[in-house]
C-alpha cells in the first residue's frame, strides 16, 4: 500500500515546533551585535607600546651628540641686514643724544657771552654839555684813498652741518609716504636715495641744521610727535 501523505506531514510539524525558526534568527543577530560591540572597544581603547618609551619632557645635554650637526647650520647663508635709520654713507657720522645736549649747551653759553661782551663795548652817550659851553665847530675831512691793494677775503673752510634721518626703505613709495606724514605735521623733509651693499635706499632727512640747538630743538619735536630719528654730522 502507498504511505500515506497525512502522516509525513503531521511528523515535519511534530519536529518544527519544538524550536521556532525565528529564536535563530534572534539569537544569530544578539550574536553579531555583541562581536561587533567587542570590535569596537578594542579599536577605541590605545594599545599600549611594548618596549621602553621616549620622555617628551627631556633635554638633550649640551655636548651629548658632538658628531651630530645642527640643523640650522644647513640652511643657506642669510642675507645682511640693514638697519631702518642708520643706512648711512662713509662721509656720515652719527652723533649720540649725549654729544648733541653738550654742544647745544656750549652753544648758548658762547651765544650769551658773546651778547654780555657787545653790551660792554657799546660806547656810552656823551654827557650833555652847560649851557654857556662853547658850541664846537665840525669840518669833513675826506680820507686820502689807499694805495695798497686789498688782500682777498680768506677762503672758509668746509662747513658742517647737521642733519635728521627718520627713516630709510628700499621702497621710494614707503619713503614719500613717510614724507608726507611729516608735512602734515610741519616738517620739511626731503628724499634721498643711497646705494648700500649692492641694495639701493631711499632716505627721508631734515636739514641741514647749522647749528646743534636748533639740531635738538628739531629732534625733540619729532620725537614728539611719534617719529624717532637720528641726527647725523655730514661735511659739506
């Protein structure tokens, strides 16, 4: 006789419910959820290095490493720099704070003598003279022209006179900017230009000032009004 088809059927459903196949497929996803979650927290947590470690708070001794040449010294040679106020030409000098108060000291004290000596020389009015004094009687008398030729005047020698340097840019535009702050704030200045070492710079100066009081009196000023500068001593 055939088997009968209601039996195979009935023995597949006995052994599937025993353990339902959505249970595995449950247990199969908290599974890889949690390898997953292990994964992760290695991957955050650091590895700790094997071996000794280098401390970042060390210095190198001086000396220590004499076969090791410094960095820095590989580098190309670097140009030379110039100052911002002193680019001056070899007939130049420039004059300290100090030197320019002693001279415009040694100036008025000379000016005011010199003033004390006029005073004293200045011939006094004649006492005016008794009414019954005899009237006295003038004549001209023409002087007798030289005969000796006049020598020619001395030659003088070179004067010296002073200048103020504010500032010095191998940029003719920067040092007419410069020019024209400082005429805005009353100051003449002119612009020189200058070749040092190859490089060519443009000098912005006042003066020349001929004597060192009215030097200081010039540096003072700028000083006060936000430009420092230098005076140089320049034979002309």
């Amino acid at each position: 006789m055939p088997p009968r088809k209601g039996k195979g059927r009935q023995a597949v459903r006995n052994n599937s419910g025993g353990f339902p196949a959505w249970a595995g497929v449950v247990i199969g996803i908290l599974i890889g959820a949690l390898v997953v979650v292990v994964l992760m927290r290695h991957s955050l947590v650091p590895m700790t290095p094997k071996g000794p470690q280098p401390n970042p708070e060390a210095t190198a001794q001086p000396g220590s490493d004499e076969g090791l040449a410094p960095a820095n010294g590989a580098t190309a040679p670097k140009k030379p720099q110039y100052d911002f106020y002193s680019v001056l030409s070899e007939k130049e000098v420039r004059i300290p704070d100090s030197e320019i108060s002693a001279q415009a000291k040694a100036e008025q004290r000379q000016q005011a003598t010199q003033q004390q000596a006029q005073a004293q020389n200045a011939t006094p009015s004649a006492p005016p003279l008794p009414p019954n004094a005899p009237r006295a009687e003038t004549q001209n008398i023409t002087a007798a022209p030289s005969l000796a030729p006049t020598a020619p005047p001395a030659a003088s020698p070179a004067q010296t006179g002073y200048l103020l340097q504010v500032g010095a840019f191998p940029s003719a535009a920067d040092a007419e900017t410069l020019k024209a702050k400082l005429a805005l704030q009353g100051f003449v200045a002119n612009v020189q230009s200058v070749s040092v070492g190859g490089q060519t710079y443009h000098r912005v100066r006042l003066g020349p000032f001929h004597s060192a009081t009215d030097l200081e009196s010039a540096k003072q000023r700028l000083a006060s009004a936000g430009f420092p500068a230098i005076a140089l001593k320049e034979g002309h």
